[in-house]
C-alpha cells in the first residue's frame, strides 16, 4: 500500500524564524551541520513521532526523532515550533522530492544529481560555492517559499529569465528539455518569455509551481540596479494552468485557456461502499459534489474528468482498509499520486478550505456550487464501461469505437462545443431539462436567421481573467463580442424563442438562474462599461494602424510587440533622424491606442508634448552635426549599414549618432555632442547625443513609463467595476457555448437525417416502453448501401442470441446510444415516431472487457464485479445491457451464471435492457421467463452454398437463434482449412469445443466539411430581391431570402432541401446555382474562392428554400435558368452562361 502523506501549509517567514519539529516539548537546541537541512539523528529521549513506523519509512525518515533548525550568517537562530512544518509533512515531503528525482532518465538532469543535497527541502547543498545562505539572499527566498509550499516547483524572476536550483532545477532540466544553467550549482531556469511554455510542461507532469516576481520599481533609467524585492505572484497547477500575472500589459496576447484543465479532487468514504466526490474548478470559483455514489461512479467520474495530483483525501478514505471488493477501484486511479489529508468536517468546507489554503488563495474567495447527482430525477452518470462501449470516455478514443460526440456534431465543430458535449452525455440531464433542449431544437429546425456571431469563451477564463484583474484588450474585445452576440438572440423574437429554453442548460451547469430581463440588464451594463474604456478595434488593426499614422507624419504612434526596438522602413521617412524617431515612439506608444483617449487625456497632452521635444532635438542637434559629417565623409546613409546614421537603441530605449566612431573630439566639440549614458548609467563611447536630446528622450521615456501605468489601472478599474456581474458574464458565457453547441447539432442532423424521438414522462401511456422505429448505427450513413435499419419494441428484459459477427455488439451499441441521445432531449439516428422513457441510469457492460492487473483481478472476476454493479445499482428505471457474461469462465458454470443474473434482472429488479449472450446451454436451463422477451439476429441461407453456409442480415426479429456460424467465421478470416476440418470432427464426435469469442465490425464514418463567411452588399440587395420574386411568383408562396453575413452558415431547417442560391464576388461578378446540399456547395464555393489568394473574395450570398414537394431538382433548375436571364436582362456581370 502507498503510504499516504498529510502536506499541511506554514507561515513565511526567513531562514532564522522557522523549523521542522515533532512536538513543542521535544524543541532544544542542536547546531544544525547546514541550513535548510533535516538532523536525522535521534536526541536523548525518543519521541512518539516514529511509534508504528518501524520499517515503513526510508532512511529521511528513520530514528525516533526530526528536527530542522537554521542558521543565519552563521549564528544559530531558533523560533518555537509553531512558525515551522510539522515533521510528518517535512518527512513526506522530502521523500516526494527524492521519489521524483530517482525517476530521472535524461542524462543531462542525472549529472545534476551530484550535487543535490536530498536531506535539505529545495535540495540545494549550501557547501557548495556560490550558495549564499544570507538573510536577503536568492536561496533565502527560496527556502521561504518552500516552507509555504513544501511540495510545489518554484520559480523565481530574475531579470529577463525565471530560475530555480536544487531538485526544482533537476526537474525543468528533465521534463522542460532545458539545459542547466552552469554546472557549479544544480541551476536551471528559461527566457522570461517562455515562462507559460515551462509552465505547461511542468503541469503536463502533474507538477505544481509557485511564480515569483519582481516588484515594479520606480522609473530609474540611467541608474545602477537597485535589490530586488520579491513576492509570490501565482500559484499554477494542472487544474488552473494559465500564468495570468501582468497579462494586461500584454495586449495583444490572449491565452489559450485548456478546456480540458482537469478539476481538483476530492474523496469522502461515508460508508464502505458510498463516496463523496468533489470536483472543483478553480477558476471558475465553483465546484460540484457528488454524494453518495458507488465505487463504479466514483472512479468513473474522476477518470472522465480528467486526473490530475493532488487528491485531497478526507481521512475516512485514508484511515479505511485497502482489502476487499470496496475502494479497490479509487485506489488503482490514485494510487501513485500526492495526497493532502482533510480532516473534520463537514467535508465540504474543509475541502474548500484546504484547497484555498494550498493554492495561496485569500480565505475570503467565494465558491459556488452548481448542480449535482443528487438532483431530483436526474439520472446517474454513466459508468465506465457504458461511456466507453459508445464512444464517450476518453480511452474510446484510442480505441476502434466510433466517437458519439464526433456523430453528433460538425466535423469542424469547436473543441469547446465537442467537450461540452462529452460531458453533457456522460452526465444526462434531469428530465426537465431534456424536455427544453428538445424543445428548443425543434424551434432552430424552423428558425430562417442565421445565428448572430458568438464566439465562444470559456468560462474559466473570463472569471480567472476579471477575479485577477489581469483583463487585457484582447479578453475584453472577445467579451464584448460575446455578449453584443448574446444581445443580439435576445432582441430576436424568433431566435430569442428557440435559444431561450437552452438557459435551462446554463443553470444547470452554473447552479444559477437569471430572468429574461436580467440577462439583457448585465448585457447592455457590461457592454455599456467596456465600451467606454476599450478601444474595441481589433488589437491586429490598432497595431498596424500606427504604421500609417506615423508615415503620414501625424504626431502620434503606436507599436506591436514583434517589432519593438527595429528601425522601421516607413514610407516618406528618408532621413534617419525621422526614422529612428518613428522606432521610438513604435517601441514605447504600445498602450496610446488601447484604450480610449478619454480615459487618458491628460497623460496623451504630457505625452504629445515631450514627443514633440524629442523630434525638435533630434531635428535641431543631431540632424545638422550627422549632415555635417556626412558631407565631410561624403558618403551616404544608403551606401553602408556602418556608416554614420542617427539609430534608435533598442536594448537602451534612445536615440543617438551612431557610427561616428570615438575619436571625433573637433567635431562633437563643435555640435556639443556627449556620450549618452546606458540604461545603467554607464557610457556609450561609440554613440554620440546632447544633453536637450537627453533630457528630451528622458522626459519622454518617463511620461510613455506613465502613460502604461494609466492604461494598465484603467483596464485594472475596469475588471473593478465588472467584477460584481462576474457570476452573471459566467452564466451567459455558458449559455453562449450551449447555444452554438446545440445549434451545430441540429444542423449536422439535419444534414445526417437524424429524427428527435418522443420524450415519454411519468403517468403516459406505456411511459416504460421503449420504442425505436428504424434505427441505425450512429457512426453509419443512413442512405448507406451498407447500413440496415432495425426496429424494436421493448418493455421488459429480452435475451438476444445470434451468431457470431451477426451484429449483436452493434445491435445494444445502437439502442443504447439512441436511448441516452433521446433521453437527453438530443436528435438520435432513428424515426421521429419513437418513443424513449425517462431512465435514471444507463449501463452497459461490453463483451470487451478483460483482467485488471491493477486491481489484481482475472477476467472472470472483472465480469463478476461487473455483474455486483449491476444487479446492486439496476432499478425498474434503467436501461441495462450486458454483452457476452462470463465468457471468462467454463461453459456450464458460466451459463447457469448468467441465467440466474438474467431471471434476477427480468423478475425482481425487472428493468429494460438487452441481454447478448453465446450460452446456449443457458436455453436447456429451467430459466423462470415469465417477464422474459426473446430477440435473435437473424441469417439466412447463402444461395448455391451448402445448408451450413449461412449469412447474416443484421435484422433483430423475434425467437432464438442457436446457431454460432464459428466455423464458417474461422475460416472467413483465415484460420487454416485443416483446422476448421478437424473442429468438424471434433464436434461430430462429441468433443466440447471451446467457442471463439464475438467480434464486431468497426466502420469509420463518412463525414463532411464545413466553411466560413464574410459578407457586404453593393446592389447584391436588388439580385435577391429578383431571385426572391421569380421563386415566390412560380411557386404561388412567400418566402424569404436567407441572407449569410460573416460567421454564419445556413441554419438547420435548410439542410436536405432543394435551394437556389445567389453570391457576389469582390469585382463585382455574380453568380446563379442550385443545390439540394446547401451546406457542401457553400463550402465548396467558398474554399474556391477564399483560399484561391488572389483577393477576389465571395463577399455576399443568398439564398430561398424550396419547400418539400415542390418538384425538388428540377424546379431548381428551372428557376436557376429564370433567374440568370432575368438577371443578365438586368446588366448584372454573371459568371454563368445565359442561354
């Protein structure tokens, strides 16, 4: 059994206020041989700490007794053992460093490992040369950090890179492919602008790392570097792997925030087989409990959600036996991962408040919690094996089953879309909440706008992002596109009516529920006070703008961050002065444009004002003594990059002559000219300035140093003042990316001919019948040669026999998916005249499975467990499906197993299902099937081949079937001819032949792509009109033209109709078509001529459905020819032919 650790936090303070002790009545003093390390050696009194630990602990931990003192300077110092780390923790944590570092594989990282010191906790040997141990110093700092958090990487900002020593250092060295920074010390560190990337390779690891920075010193150019203050800037984690520290600075970049951050685990054992699970985003501020689940649940609902250490164990969990059937499955899942006890309770707030504790947030930090499984009526989630028999869990992905989320939307659909999906299905909703979804559903099929432009945030990101106050232009534009994009459904009566019953999803997901009302109040409020501070241009456009701007020879400039501190080639700037001038004020105006000018007017007048000065001193000293020495050298600028020239500095943020060389004493005696100081304050004896151009450029570098810190406070107040509707932004950026979400599926199912069966609720007619009418394999094409289309009735457990290869697999892979789909209010591959009930749990337990070498269990005995699960959580509202029980097992014994779990299933729990099994000797059994249907896969005889010779329809009728079909399946796919022979023999002559496990056919779906839009419109409006017109006057209707503007695409309703359709290209060419795949000739127009690079774009299309019925193809046709005519008669320039 791993031994599990308790890693408990300490106070700060330096090396000379803290230490590791047992008990306060065990503190004395000991010199210890270094600071930083663990005295392993026992005092005169033994101590109760190592009673029971015999043998258990390895050598950091043996003796009786742990001290850790520290010295200063190198006096003894000590403080009471309340301001240190408790041995345990100290124990646990220097063995979680050296089980880390014994793992090491990259040779470079093993070099290191001579040098660390494993008894003290950075792992740093103070011996060694180069390591100060003084009060102020880098290691001090280090050692600090380390005491708050014991079990984290740290990184620590130094100048233009993050490092780190000892184990740390061995770690980035090892999993970041860093190279140590020199080899006197165990060193490491990465370019401060690579700091996400380290981080995200260490939180790929499941490691955890504390950010420290620098704090902002005061405007000091010219001056020697000052100490360093340092403080802990954040704290990042698998679970909240974004560095956001100073990110409003950076205001053209927008993290990319993971969607499959995992969330923070934690773990209750009420009773020996019922657990409390929690997950807990961090970002988001909110968590969900799970209460009460069984083991199956609970494994599940941690692996599904993704994994990562630490686990927060409450003690119930840690203090109970590993032995026997229960919590075997948890254990295998976390067993080689960092623990953190919780002890007390309730488990609820002491999870919370260990999680606030271990990752530096304030006590004061609020967390929410939003739905969970013990909701009334909503169903439990899926298990395991069910979510991985259809294509949900993640293992599915590696696997050959078909993935339902890739069914279910657009191939190009948004990750986010795909991963709400996932979770969507895996936890199905309450019946409530599946009625709106289908309700809304049914509304998009008939909706004729387009969905306005909605880009999807996530949710995480917009709460870490405001809750930090680290918003910067970019967060806010996206924000703002998001609910202008939500504003706009809600001032549509026709989309606001079929998105609205989707908010059901958002509360769900967010435990808060808003008003109509309410929605558009924090809309227009947001909206309202991100429009009076952003400049909601885009951040590419405002960037770029400055190169005109300055070209044209306006005043103002502006910069992007890939061309700071370059001379720029702008046009109408021929002299040098002008240009370096322009580098300048590219470099350092970064911010002017990000923010409105109202909010900065006073620094922008400062501003304009020294950038004024600075372009006269230029103009006025260095422009005259450079011409000067130009006509003297006669030469020019543009004969030579060495040749002197006025350039901008970018490493010291100046302008000066450069390339004069050092000895032109009459000449700078003659213009004044002094070498100008570095940002240092050191000489720069190759460069030549004045001192009004210095006092010029340090004015100005001062007011640009000011002008940051206004627009850095101004985004900061900003994230202030929308901070109070941070729950609300939350809910609408959920029910952002539902909307798209469920609007993407309506359209691919359209595409796909799928049907959204009947929701059956308690008190209706047959409210426990299942109904499928003409059902097919999710992942096959309905209009397939291949694919056969069953129906069934079910209203009480039925046995399905069939051959082998018959479709079996396939036949409870396909009910079950399209019973969840239904069930959760989605369309399914089927009739819209099914039927689906309310179930409260779904379980499916595939002939797939095999040993788990982890929980120490046989094949037979994972059937087993499996079996426990079902029968112990089956009710008469569930839908069950067992494929192929105890296989593992000899025939007979395995029968009479599976007959008694088949009459326990049918009779006592008498749930709904589909039982698969190749047990025939399960039908010679006295089998009680008074509440037992009988279903088979049929075969038929294959014409001209002999009476064995059979072959399967994949249809399920009525009766049983106990025919195998092994050896015609043997020798189908290859096994040798004597073989199959010999079997034959052998049967003839009584022998027990041993069966050949059921294998199914895996098909990939087909699929196709889909594309985007821009739109405009010149008298494009006049040629929709016309097309309209002939549409509407042939047919004897009113319809309208749907109109596609950027960002959109035909909405569902248009999907498997015949359409005439109208685009414009940016020269003015117009085009006439017809289609009965609206969706696949759009993106095949587009990808011709958007991606074709000669920036004759489609800039406008349109287009009228016909109604069903209406002749199809050919009155298409028809219309196209009027309509090209019309057009052409009415000087339109047409690329069709006009005949």
């Amino acid at each position: 059994m791993t031994s599990r650790c308790q890693v408990v936090g300490a106070g700060r303070g330096d090396v000379s206020r803290w230490g590791f002790c047992s008990r306060a009545d065990h503190w004395q003093s000991r010199r210890p041989s270094r600071p930083g390390v663990l005295d392993l050696s026992p005092p005169v009194a033994s101590s109760s700490a190592s009673r029971g630990r015999s043998g258990h602990h390895d050598n950091l931990a043996s003796g009786a007794y742990r001290k850790y003192t520290t010295t200063a300077g190198g006096s003894q110092q000590r403080s009471p053992p309340s301001a240190g780390l408790d041995i345990e923790t100290a124990v646990e944590s220097l063995r979680y460093w050296n089980d880390l570092i014994n793992k090491i594989d990259r040779p470079t990282a093993r070099m290191m490992l001579s040098k660390i010191d494993r008894e003290n906790l950075t792992g740093v040997d103070t011996t060694l040369k180069g390591v100060s141990t003084s009060k102020n110093s880098l290691y001090q700092f280090l050692l600090d950090v380390k005491v708050e958090h014991p079990t984290k990487v740290v990184l620590i900002r130094v100048g233009e890179f993050y490092e780190t020593w000892g184990f740390d250092a061995v770690l980035l060295v090892e999993h970041c492919g860093l190279n140590p920074m020199g080899y006197r010390l165990p060193r490491a560190g990465c370019p401060r602008m690579n700091i996400q990337r380290t981080l995200d390779d260490l939180t790929a690891k499941g490691l955890r790392c504390v950010v420290c920075e620098e704090a902002p010193m005061p405007y000091s150019y010219g001056a020697r570097s000052k100490r360093k203050t340092r403080f802990v800037a954040q704290v990042v984690t698998p679970h909240s792997p974004i560095y956001v520290y100073n990110l409003s600075s950076n205001h053209g970049l927008s993290p990319d925030f993971n969607f499959q951050a995992p969330p923070v685990v934690g773990i209750e054992q009420r009773k020996q087989d019922a657990f409390t699970v929690m997950l807990m985003d961090v970002d988001l501020r909110q968590f969900t409990t799970y209460h009460d689940v069984n083991e199956e649940i609970a494994a599940h609902i941690i692996s599904s959600n993704g994994f990562s250490p630490p686990v927060y164990c409450h003690e119930s969990y840690l203090g109970s036996p590993d032995s026997g059937p229960h919590g075997q499955k948890i254990h295998s899942i976390i067993q080689d991962s960092l623990k953190v006890r919780v002890r007390g309770g309730p488990f609820k707030h002491k999870f919370v408040e260990s999680v606030k504790q271990d990752l530096g947030l304030g006590q004061d930090s609020e967390f929410m919690e939003s739905s969970s499984s013990t909701e009334s009526k909503r169903p439990f989630p899926l298990y395991n094996m069910t979510a991985k028999s259809i294509g949900l869990a993640t293992e599915a992905s590696n696997s050959n089953i078909p993935s339902l989320v890739s069914a279910v939307l657009p191939k190009d659909a948004p990750a986010a879309s795909k991963h709400f999906l996932a979770r969507y299905l895996m936890h199905p909703p309450p019946p409530s909440v599946a009625e709106s979804v289908q309700k809304s559903l049914q509304r998009i099929s008939q909706v004729t706008r387009a969905l306005p432009l909605l880009p999807i945030l996530p949710a995480h990101k917009i709460a870490k992002m405001i809750h930090s106050k680290e918003a910067n232009h970019s967060v806010y534009v996206d924000l703002l596109a998001m609910l202008k994009g939500i504003q706009d459904i809600f001032e549509s009566s026709e989309l606001e009516e079929a998105l609205f019953p989707l908010t059901a999803v958002a509360a769900m997901s967010t435990g808060k529920k808003f008003k109509t009302s309410e929605i558009r109040d924090v809309c227009d409020e947001v909206i309202e006070e991100i429009e009076k501070v952003v400049n909601t241009a885009e951040y590419q456009e405002l960037m770029s703008s400055v190169l005109d701007t300055v070209a044209d020879g306006e005043e103002e400039g502006d910069g992007g961050d890939d061309a700071a501190g370059e001379e720029l080639p702008l046009a109408g700037s021929s002299r040098s002065g002008d240009q370096a001038a322009e580098s300048l004020v590219y470099a350092n105006e970064k911010s002017v444009r990000i923010i409105l000018a109202s909010c900065i007017e006073k620094e922008l007048k400062l501003l304009e004002e020294a950038r004024s000065r600075v372009k006269d001193a230029i103009q006025g000293d260095l422009e005259p003594a450079l011409e000067a020495l130009l006509n003297e050298s006669r030469v020019t600028v543009a004969q030579s990059r060495a040749v002197p020239r006025i350039s901008f500095d970018a490493v010291n943020n100046s302008v000066s002559i450069r390339g004069a060389g050092s000895q032109r004493t009459q000449w700078a005696k003659e213009f004044g000219l002094t070498h100008p100081k570095d940002r240092n304050g050191s000489r720069l004896a190759d460069r030549f300035s004045t001192e009004r151009v210095e006092e010029a450029l340090d004015e100005y570098r001062f007011l640009c140093h000011e002008l940051d810190l206004a627009v850095k406070q101004a985004l900061k107040d900003l994230a202030g003042r929308i901070s109070p509707f941070v729950t609300q932004v939350v809910y609408l950026s959920h029910l952002a990316l539902v909307s798209k979400s469920f609007w993407l599926h309506a359209t691919e199912a359209a595409r796909k001919g799928w049907a959204l069966p009947t929701l059956v609720q308690g008190g209706d007619e047959g409210e426990r019948t299942l109904r499928l009418d003409n059902f097919w394999p999710f992942w096959m094409d309905s209009s397939g040669d291949e694919t056969v289309k069953n129906s069934i009735l079910m209203d009480k457990l039925t046995l399905l026999t069939g051959p082998n290869m018959a479709g079996k697999s396939t036949i409870i892979r396909s009910v079950c998916s399209t019973s969840l789909l239904g069930n959760c209010g989605l369309y399914a591959p089927c009739d819209s005249s099914s039927r689906v009930p309310h179930f409260d749990a779904y379980i499916l337990r595939s002939a797939e499975s095999a040993d788990s070498p982890a929980e120490g269990l046989s094949t037979f005995a994972v059937e087993m467990s499996d079996a426990r699960a079902i029968v112990r959580d089956a009710t008469d509202r569930s839908l069950v499906f067992v494929d192929e029980l105890c296989k593992g097992t000899e025939a007979r014994a395995g029968a009479c197993i599976a007959a008694a779990t088949v009459e326990h299933l049918s009779s006592q729990t008498r749930c709904l299902g589909l039982f698969a099994t190749h047990l025939h000797d399960m039908l010679k059994l006295p089998l009680d099937s008074s509440n037992l249907d009988f279903m088979k896969m049929e075969t038929k005889v294959q014409e001209g081949e002999q009476t064995w010779k059979r072959e399967t329809t994949w249809k399920v009728v009525e009766g049983v079937c106990t025919e195998s079909l092994a050896y015609q399946v043997a020798e189908k796919y290859g096994v040798p001819k004597g073989i199959v022979e010999r079997a034959w023999e052998l049967q003839a002559l009584g022998e027990e032949v041993e069966e050949v496990g059921d294998k199914e056919d895996k098909e990939d779906e087909e699929r196709k792509g889909r594309g985007k839009w821009e739109g405009g419109a010149r008298d494009f409006a006049t040629g929709v009109e016309i097309l309209k017109t002939i549409t509407n006057e042939a047919l004897g209707l009113e319809r309208d033209a749907i109109v596609l503007g950027r960002g959109q695409a035909p909405p569902p309703m248009a999907m498997g109709s015949s359409c005439v359709y109208f685009y414009r290209l940016a020269n003015d060419v117009f085009y006439v078509g017809e289609t009965d795949d609206i969706m696949q000739r759009f993106t095949t127009w587009e990808s011709k001529h958007n991606s074709n690079g000669n920036g004759n774009l489609m800039t406008d299309f349109a287009f009228v459905v016909l109604p069903r019925g209406a002749g199809g193809k050919s009155t298409a046709r028809e219309l196209e020819t009027k309509t090209i005519r019309t057009l052409a008669n009415a000087g339109y320039n047409l690329m069709n032919e006009v005949y």
